[in-house]
C-alpha cells in the first residue's frame, strides 16, 4: 500500500505477482471475476469446468509426475552415479515431505504452472539444513520488490499473511515476459475459454429448453382434443428402437414430415469442436490425446513417433525448466550435482523395435548387458557389466595388424597340416 499525500485521494496498490494493480480502477478485480468478452466469468475453478482444459491439465501434470526423477553426481571420467548420499536425494526422488509422494509432489508443481503459471514450494528448515519441501498453493501468494531490488514472497495461510525469505522459496515460472513471474494462462487465454463455456451453454440449453421433435404431422382440418390423444397414443406405437422398421399409416389427409438437425445447431456443434481446437492450442497438448480425434494427418503416424513429438515439443520444455530450477535453488549451483527427469518410459516402442535397439547398443559397446536388463526389469546377471562389440568391428589404424596377424595364422596352420601330410618312413 502506497502512503496517502495529504488532500489527494489515496490509490490503493497491490503487488499481484510482481505486478502493480490498482484496486480503484477495476483492474484487480477483474482478475478474480475475470469477465471474458462474452460476458462469462473465467477463473481457475470454471475453466476447470471445461472438458478440454480439465483433460489438457491432467494429462500434462499426470504425465510428469509419473516420470522418475533422480539425483546424479558427474564424476571425474564423464560418467554418472545416482548421489544417494547427498542431502538432498530423498527429498527429490523419494519423499518431498512427510504427507506426499514425489508423484503427488509432481503433480501439483505441474498443474500450478499450467493454471496460474507459477509454482511455489518452500523449503522447510531445522537448524539451517532443509529437511522438507512443502508446495504452497499460487493464488495465496504475492510477489514484489523491496527497496534493495530483491524479492519478496508474502504468503497468506488461514487469512494471516507471513512473509518468506527468498532463499526458503524455491519459485518455478512457466511462460512470461519479465522474468520475474510466468504469466497466468487462465488470465491471458480468458476469451478463449469463455467463448467455449458459452458455446457448452448454449448447447446445454437447446437440450434443455428447445424443441427437440424428430417429425411433425400435420393436416388442414382442426382435431378436438380426444382425437389429439387417441393420434398420440398411436404415434407411439411406431416410437422407440423397437418399434423401427414398423410402417406407419397416415389418416385423415395427414402428413408427415421429418426434422433433421438445422444449420445453427451444425454450426454449435463445428464451434464446440473448434474451441476444444483452441484450448488444446493454449496448453500445447495435442488434440488427439484428449480424446479430440479430428484433423490428425500432420502427427506422426506411429504411436513412437506422436509420443516423441509430445515430448519434444510440449514437455520437454516444463521438464527442462524444473530440473534448473531445482539445480539453482536446492543444489546451491554445485555443478557435480544435478538432477534430471527419465523419460525413457515414454520412448518405448512395440517389441520388434525395443529388441533392435537394445541389440544395438549392446552389440556396439554403449550399453552393458545387465544395463539392457535393467531397462527391461530383468535381474543382473554375472559377467552382464561387461561391454562387448562384435569382433569384425575393428579400428582403421589396425587393419594392417589385423590383416598380417590373420595371414600368419593361416601361414602357420597351412604349414602345420603340410607337416602332418608329410610321409613317414
């Protein structure tokens, strides 16, 4: 809050995500009521609502947080270990607290930066050293600079706010333009998601409200009401999947004639498809892997290659931006130590193109046999660590060697069966 002058009106400040917003002119509250230009209100909660918003969020924070994250120490010959005796590695890759889960964990890191495009969790201490990670909901937290141009985190938490130093904050940004904080997707996406919340009503309301009547009989005389009912009570006889294929007689110069669906109600149904299209564009999920199965000529024709494009594309991104965040606020920068998500599960193929894979890079030396079998969740086997590489795989410089070592060999197997072909007195 700025200090009020004397004999001005004072204009209330408020610091929403490092952003200044001024609660007098509307602005602020328009991000809690979030007034669309279709008049529908979008928050979090509604936008929820939405079938393909619900399914793009799932999918991407159920995808991540089942990925398995490990903590790894380079050592000095280039290659790697999991650094099970760093501080750090149970919190990563096993238990971020005492009530969750690294899946759990995941989860809501992940679909805090697609709903409000920050995450927060704060590092919990005792005696200095941190003993657990506790994400903290976005919408309670308030990012601003103090006068030494450091940030400031203010949490609220059963309405009494607290303030959180910035080395207890571990603060993940998904896309934004300041770099200070990731613009809310929800926010900035507010048309697109009220246009689709009013194409769903006014689709719901024609189910609810409007006429819905497959034909209509008509004739040129008035009927009473009795021959009214003894006509429905008729028609009926001739309704149902039961009852198709029956040939109805028509009376009395009636005539009937079929409804088939109009043109607005076609248009209702080609906008909902569009918007699904739009949402599914905001999040970066691909259409079909919410169930939206139009328009699929430009993917990939094998399961392998959408998987790969999913991944390149949409999660390599958030995968990438949350092991640098947890190498620059839990690591401390040490660079020995980093981090890192194994996305292997999501590159398998079908049996035939797992088995030439593992055959290569076991028969070329770049994989062991029991790391192959480790892959496959087989049990290790003795002499498995070896690395072996097919024996007419040689080295340009000793072909030469090659070459003379095997003329000797059969120089001296030839002179040996002459010897034994040798006649004896």
């Amino acid at each position: 809050m700025s200090k009020e002058k004397p004999g001005r009106v004072k204009s209330a400040l408020l610091n929403w995500l490092g952003v200044p917003i001024s609660l007098t002119t509307g602005e602020f509250w328009a991000e809690w009521q979030g007034q669309s230009s279709t008049g529908k209100n979008v928050t979090v909660n509604s936008a929820m609502q939405l079938s393909a918003a619900w399914a793009c969020v799932k999918l991407l924070s159920q995808t991540i947080s089942t990925l398995p994250i490990k903590l790894y120490e380079r050592q000095d010959d280039g290659s790697r270990v999991a650094a099970t005796n760093h501080p750090m590695y149970r919190m990563i890759s096993r238990r971020p607290n005492a009530e969750m889960t690294t899946a759990r964990f995941m989860l809501m890191v992940v679909a805090s930066i697609c709903l409000w495009g920050n995450a927060f969790v704060e590092k919990r201490r005792v005696g200095g050293r941190v003993v657990a990670l506790n994400p903290l909901l976005p919408q309670n937290m308030v990012v601003s600079r103090d006068e030494n141009g450091r940030l400031k985190y203010q949490y609220t938490e059963n309405g009494l706010p607290r303030d959180i130093a910035e080395k207890d904050v571990m603060h993940i940004r998904g896309f934004g333009l300041d770099g200070v904080c990731g613009m809310m997707p929800v926010k900035q996406g507010r048309d697109i998601l009220g246009g689709a919340m009013s194409a769903d009503e006014a689709a719901y309301k024609v189910f609810a409200q409007g006429m819905q009547a497959s034909g209509i009989l008509s004739s040129d005389n008035n009927l009473t009401s009795d021959q009214r009912e003894s006509l429905r009570k008729n028609i009926e006889r001739f309704m149902g999947s039961k009852n198709a294929g029956k040939v109805m007689v028509a009376e009395a110069g009636m005539k009937y004639q079929s409804i088939t669906m109009n043109p607005e109600a076609a248009q209702m149904l080609e906008t909902r498809a569009f918007s699904i299209e739009e949402i599914c564009r905001w999040f970066g999920v691909p259409p079909f892997m919410v169930g939206h199965m139009d328009k699929q000529s430009s993917w990939a024709s094998s399961v392998e290659g959408m998987n790969l494009q999913f991944l390149t594309n949409t999660l390599r991104p958030i995968l990438e931006n949350i092991e640098q965040e947890i190498d620059r606020c839990l690591l401390d920068d040490d660079e020995r130590y980093y981090v890192e998500f194994n996305v292997e599960g999501l590159l398998r193929a079908d049996s035939a193109g797992r088995a030439a894979y593992l055959s290569t890079m076991t028969q070329n030396g770049l994989m062991s046999r029991n790391e192959g079998r480790r892959l496959e969740n087989l049990s290790r086997v003795e002499g498995g660590d070896e690395l072996t590489v097919q024996s007419n795989l040689v080295p340009l410089r000793q072909l030469g060697d090659v070459a003379g070592s095997a003329s000797q060999r059969a120089l001296a197997a030839f002179k040996s069966w002459m010897r034994e072909d040798e006649p004896t007195d």
